[in-house]
C-alpha cells in the first residue's frame, strides 16, 4: 500500500520561520543594551588614548613591552635612551628598521611623529 504523502517544506523555510522572531529580539536585546549607560560598578571607563599610543600600541607593544621594558631581543625604550636619540633618528629606525627591528613603512609621517612625541612623554 502507497504511503500518503505528505506536504514537503524545505528546511530553509522551517527554520526561517523561527530565525525572524529570533532575529528581531536579538536586534531588540542589542539595541537596548546600547541605550543603557555601563553600570561598571567600580571599575572606571578606560581613558582615550592617544595617536601615538594607539600607534605604539598596534605596532611596537609585542616587541618593546606595554610598559617599554622590551622583551629581550627588543630594546627597553628608557627615558634616558629615548632622551638621547634625536627625533629623526628615531623616525628613521621606525620607517626604515635598524638591527632585529623591522621596517614600519606603512604608517604616515604624523602617525611616525605621533608615536614619537607619545614615547617623549613617557
């Protein structure tokens, strides 16, 4: 005996049917979530950086250290060692590489000058 057929609906439109609702909270929870101001408690909001720790922070950390200490093939970036080098010799290492340091030729001037005023000020 044949069996009775059944009507065929394709998994794409059964799950459709529950992924809109599914969407349209998750689009609800995000969008409330965004309105509410952080209730960190006591942990303060972290402080904008600057250009040039951005810069510092996306290019030289891994080698030289959040805290310039070096990690021991890199250089510690001291006061007294940033203080003796001149602005251009330091643009340079950072466009052109010196020794293990490789070259960073893809950051601009400002962002080269900003990342050298941010390791002055340290």
């Amino acid at each position: 005996m044949p069996r009775p057929s059944r009507p065929t609906t394709s998994l794409v439109a059964r799950l459709g049917t529950l992924a809109i609702p599914a969407l349209v909270s998750l689009v609800a929870v995000l969008g409330a979530c965004k309105a509410q101001p952080s209730s960190g408690g006591s942990a303060a909001a972290a402080p904008a950086r600057s250009p040039g720790e951005t810069v510092y922070y996306r290019s030289c950390v891994r080698c030289h250290g959040a805290s310039m200490e070096g990690d021991g093939t890199a250089p510690a970036l001291t006061r007294a060692r940033v203080a003796s080098l001149g602005d251009q010799p330091m643009q340079m290492t950072i466009l052109y590489g010196k020794g293990q340091m490789p070259a960073f030729g893809g950051l601009s001037d400002a962002q080269v000058a900003a990342v050298v005023a941010y390791m002055r000020g340290l």
